[in-house]
C-alpha cells in the first residue's frame, strides 16, 4: 500500500489548523462491486469505526487511481498526452466514474450538483468531521460508470487533512485497500414495471 500524502494545495495552508500527531486506531469495511457494466449505477462505501480512546480530529479518506496518483481526478484517469502540434489540454483528468452523489450530508451543494457536505480542498478527499470513540463514519459514494475496461481504485483512510493524524489499524500499519474492477460495454438491462418503476438489472 503507498501511503498518500494529504499535502495543501496552493498556498500550503493547513485544513486542519492545531492537528495533533498520533496515531489512531481504527477499524475499516468497505465494499465496491468488482464487475459492472457501462450506465450502471453503483455505489462505493467505506465505514470507519473509532475503536481507540481518543477522538479522531477529522476523519477522511482518499481515492486515488494507484495508476496515477494524485494527478488523476478521483474515479478517474489520464489520457495520453497530446502530439506535437495539437492544442494543449487544460487537464487530461478524465472520469471512469460519474459521482452523481458524494459522502456527506445532501445540502445546498449536493442538490444543485456541487461537491457535497463531505467535500475538502483536495480534489480526492472527503472528510466527516471528528470521529468519538466508539462511533462510526460512513463515506458512501453514488457512481455510474461511464468507461469500459478494467481499473483500480484506492482508497485510504486518514484521522485528519494534515497527514499529522494518522489512522491506523490495530498493528499500528496505515489503513486502506484496492479495488479491481471491470466495467462491460454492454449497458444494464433496463425496462418499466406496470406500475411505472424503472428496473435495472446488470
């Protein structure tokens, strides 16, 4: 697992102003279906259980492609770059994924198609805020797929946005896991109920 550095963008300020160091113990489930298909809607969880002493400051995690890193939008890719000639690209970030709803309360943000209560200055984070002993963070992520092929998706759990804080599991290593995951061509079969629901079926 390659640890990822929660660095501040820009001005180099801190998220979390007063962060402490330390480690904190946590204990993670998360689930993301490993086959799916273009157009289909699925979703990304990662529970986060506080089973230390100590309240987590802030807790976050982070997805990145292991491809890529940081360079690619979470859920994302790069493609290659351009040919001599050609218009520059403002980004070559593009979407595997759609996040048709984020981690977070669904606020002002979410139901006008910002980034949601759970967004942070980093592009790739979510964070729900201080995590008491004892107690669970949900991050749920609402995707649809919109590129075939086979990728992976990296998630990795911090207990603050400083990279100060550090969750951990219960033999002190970082927290985090990989997903394989293949998306068809063939979209979901999709047909309306006599009562007028929509049904998908993958």
């Amino acid at each position: 697992m390659v640890a990822v550095a929660l660095a501040a963008c820009g001005s180099g300020a801190e998220q979390n102003p007063g962060e402490p160091h330390g480690n904190f113990p946590v204990q993670v489930t998360s689930s993301f279906p490993t086959h799916q298909t273009l157009a289909q809607e699925t979703n990304m969880v990662v529970s986060v259980k506080n089973t230390g002493h100590e309240t987590l400051p802030n807790v976050a995690v982070t997805i990145t492609n292991p491809k890529y890193g940081d360079s690619a939008q979470a859920f994302g890719l790069l493609i290659p770059e351009n040919s001599a000639g050609q218009p520059l690209l403002a980004s070559r970030s593009r979407a595997i994924w759609i996040v048709n709803q984020a981690p977070g309360a669904c606020g002002y943000s979410c139901k006008h198609l910002g980034a949601g209560a759970g967004a942070s200055a980093y592009t790739d984070t979510w964070a729900l805020g201080r995590l008491a002993p004892g107690k669970t963070a949900t991050f749920a992520w609402h995707l649809t797929a919109i590129q075939a092929g086979t990728y992976r998706v990296r998630y990795q759990v911090a207990a603050g946005l400083n990279g100060y804080a550090k969750a951990v599991t219960a033999a002190g290593k970082q927290v985090g896991g990989t997903y394989a995951v293949t998306i068809s061509n063939a979209p979901p079969s999709t047909y309306v109920r006599s009562n007028g629901t929509v049904v998908s079926s993958s």
